[in-house]
C-alpha cells in the first residue's frame, strides 16, 4: 500500500549530505526543500553503531536496499553491513516495522541510512539517488502473499510490477548500472521434472508469482537494450530460521501465509494446532516436500550477487535453495528436536493450487556465484525458534 509522505522522518545526518557534491543546484534545492518538509530523511544509527570503528579505506560501495525492513531485507542488511558495504534502504513500512533497522544496527554496530516512503514516489527515488553515490541496487520491496495476489490482482500488478518500473527510471537517471532482484521460484508453476534448472519453463499459476516473471522479462529485456546493464535475478525457494542472535526474524502481519510461522505459533501456544494440508501426495511420507533454505543463506547469497554484478554484464536469474526437499512432517519432527517443544498439528485437506514437491537444482549458484547454503533445518529451527521464544509478538 502507498503510505503519504508526510509525516516520514527527521533530519538528514551530516555523513549523508557529503553526496551533496554530486547533485546539481535544482537537486540540491529539492533534496533541502525535502528534508524540511519531511519527505525525505535518513535516520541516524544507534549510539553503538555511530561509535563503532572501521577503517574507511576497507569499506566498499554504497547500495540502495528496497525493502529493507523485511524478513530476507533486514538479514542481508546485516550481511553487507558485516562484508563492508554502506547501506541506504527504502521502506514505506507496509508489511515491516522500523525496529527491524534499528536492530540490524545493533547487530551490526554501525548505521543503516534510511528512506521512508513507497518506491513508486518517483520523486523520492530521484533525490535518494540524488544524495548518495549509490553503486548498486537490491530490490526486495513487494507485496508477497500468494493467496491474496489471487483477490487483489490489480493492486499486485501495480505495487510489483509499477514499483520496479520506477526504481529502474531512477537508476538509469543516476546511472546505476548493478541490479540484484529478488525473484522466487513461483516463476516455475507447477513442476514438470526435478530438481528445478533454472533454463526449465516458467509458467506461474498465481499474480504473485506472475508479476515476478513480468519483472525478470522487463530486466531481460532492459539488459538487451542496454548492454552495460548486469543484473542478477535470484530465485528463491522456501526461507526459514533466523538471525543467530534471535534480534530479527519473521514478523507477519495477521495470518502467516507460509507454513514456519505457523509452526512456531503452533509451538508456543499462540494458535490451537498446526494444519498440514493433505497427506496423500505422492512423497515419501504423503506431506507436500519443499526447499527449505536458512535467511541467512539467503542473505549471503545476495553479497555474493552483488560481486558478480560487478564482474559480468547481462540478465542472469539463478537458483536459491538447498537442493533438498523436506516434508512437512519431517519439519515438524526436526523443530520438535531443535526445540524441546512439542507441536500440535492436524491433517486437513489439500488447498488449491498446491503441489506434492518442489526443490532447487542450486549447481548454478555454486558455479557463477562459489555460493551454497551451509546451515541444515535442525539449524534453522534452532535460530527460528529462539526468534520466537524472544519476540512472541515480532517487533511489536
């Protein structure tokens, strides 16, 4: 949803305005005109992070995150924070809290320079792009929820497909030629043969999954018209577990629409049971199998995008995944395990549009990327549930 610009934030911290030099007389009467006014502003670390030490000279570019106050966002914030980069993230908060930012700093003791408002704000985009020299840009903001792009097409097509026109009009007004997309394997439809390559044919059967396959055309497309152009499409499998210290995690607002939090929940009392939808498939134990893949191996796979940007030009959409399927009671049975805690689940019918298995061929990832994902489910269970004992009510 779009959120007014209003009433967005502080004042512009000194460090911020040194991209002033930059921009010319215009943009710099609008970015002072903004930052009066509220439109823009960039918020300040913490205490801890503003204090804390780093040779200037070991840091490397600056990049702008969309989204970054959301699940995968605030992990991969902490990983670029932890490999050097400077960050800015844009964020208009729809379906993530402020807190989240606040604590990435505290982890990784240094500041998250900030936007607040909606990617679609042509305007916005200009004078953050504008006011830092911004190198490369991953772009996460978006409406995700499967079942709901299904009763709001429109509104998905508009905030998704819209969203990225935008910010790509703003990249090449400033410039910015490295381009990290956050893709998921919903591009696939329903498989035809596993594992999943990413050369096999994408058909979505949801606008959710739709508007990803519009927006890695437009980025196909754009690279041809502009051969300068290197971007990345990573397709993400099925992201559990969170941050080691339990600080950020997944947040859903209302119903989770994915089964981890629910899980959780499940575990520590805030629903009755968990439902498993069909036991009859045609897996090994009758629950549907999918590619459950830590955060934080999500997270360290866009770091490794982002150098790979830096050394190729071209579309290039690669796999995210573990290549290995769990079922949903072999889940159930790892977080018992990592957990101490029992949880109460009931078999229920199959939903619509649901499929038996689904996982990653992640060789690709490996080969363009030297990226694969280390840590198992008991260890994703492990992190997600102390996430959950920590914050039972998320960032609220």
């Amino acid at each position: 949803m779009r959120e007014p610009l209003g009433s967005h934030f502080r004042r512009l911290p000194r460090d911020f305005c040194r991209g002033l030099h930059s921009c010319n007389r215009a943009q710099r009467r609008d970015l002072k005109s903004a930052r009066d006014t509220g439109k823009i502003a960039i918020a300040k670390g913490t205490r801890d992070a503003e204090s804390a030490e780093l040779d200037v000279s070991s840091r490397l570019a600056t990049i702008l995150v969309t989204g970054g106050a959301g699940y995968i966002g605030s992990h991969t914030l902490v990983e670029l924070l932890a490999a050097g980069y400077d960050v800015v993230c844009i964020d208009n908060f729809s379906n993530s809290s402020p807190e989240a930012l606040r604590r990435v700093e505290r982890i990784a003791s240094r500041p998250v320079r900030r936007v607040d408002g909606d990617i679609r704000d042509k305007r916005l985009l200009e004078l953050a792009f504008a006011a830092a020299p911004i190198e490369a840009v991953i772009h996460f903001a978006a409406l995700k929820a499967v079942g709901e792009s299904v009763l709001r097409p429109l509104d998905y097509y508009d905030n998704n497909v819209g969203g990225t026109i935008s910010l790509l009009h703003a990249c090449r007004g400033a410039g910015v030629k490295r381009f990290v997309f956050s893709s998921s394997a919903t591009v696939y439809g329903i498989p035809q043969k596993l594992p999943l390559t990413e050369d096999m044919p994408l058909s979505p059967v949801n606008p959710y999954g739709a508007t990803k396959l519009v927006n890695e055309q437009l980025l196909r497309d754009l690279c041809v018209a502009e051969p300068a152009m290197s971007v990345v499409s990573l397709r993400y499998f099925n992201p559990i577990g969170a941050h080691a210290s339990g600080l950020i995690g997944e947040d859903p607002r209302d119903i989770p629409n994915n089964l981890f939090p629910c899980l959780t929940q499940a575990a520590i009392g805030q629903r009755e049971r968990l439902s498993v939808f069909g036991s009859d498939w045609s897996t090994r134990d009758g629950t549907g199998v999918r590619d459950y893949i830590h955060v934080v191996d999500l997270a360290l796979g866009h770091v490794c995008a982002l150098r790979h940007c830096a050394q190729s030009t071209g579309f290039t959409p690669i796999n995210l995944g573990t290549g290995r399927g769990t079922s949903v009671l072999e889940l159930i049975k790892a977080f018992e395990q990592a957990s101490g805690q029992p949880v109460p689940y009931q078999i229920v019918e199959r939903r619509a549009g649901d499929i038996a298995e689904c996982y990653a061929d992640a060789g690709l990832a490996l080969r363009l990327l030297q990226w694969r994902a280390t840590r198992d489910v008991k260890q994703m269970c492990a992190d997600g549930w102390r996430w959950q004992q920590g914050n039972p009510s998320g960032y609220s």
